[in-house]
C-alpha cells in the first residue's frame, strides 16, 4: 500500500530530526574526546539539538502513526 503525500512528508521529517539528532550526539562525543569546551557557542546548541530533535522526531512518529491507522481504517471500510 503506497504512502500518501503527508505520509511521505512525514516520513521525511522524522528521519530528518533524528538523523540530524544523531549526528549531532556524534559530533558532540568526539568534541569531548578531543577537548572542545561544548559549553559555548555554537558547540552548546549542537549539545541541545538531540533533546529537541529527538523530542520532536517521537512526536511526529506518533502523529504518523494516528495518521497511517486513519487511512487504513478508511481504505477497509470503503472497501467493504
């Protein structure tokens, strides 16, 4: 069964906030083995950026979720 147009947006964005979340928990553990202060700058917002992202990509996979179980539940009703 083929995602719709907001299935695929939605799709994107949570691989897009978690991805971008995990690069940015990666950058910051070899930013602490290397020595960087990441209590400043710009090094302080790549150190939040995984609690929001990963915050926000959850939310939309629970949206996804409500969205998918809507349209699956459309599909089989009007195809019976």
């Amino acid at each position: 069964m083929p995602l719709n147009r907001i299935e695929r947006i939605l799709r994107n964005m949570i691989a897009s906030a978690a991805g971008l979340s995990i690069l940015a928990i990666l950058a910051t553990i070899v930013a602490n083995l290397t020595g960087v202060n990441t209590r400043e700058g710009l090094w302080l917002t790549i150190t939040v950026l995984p609690f929001i992202g990963l915050t926000i990509a959850f939310l939309l996979m629970i949206v996804f979720a409500i969205i998918s179980i809507v349209r699956r539940r459309r599909l089989a009703r009007d195809s019976s």
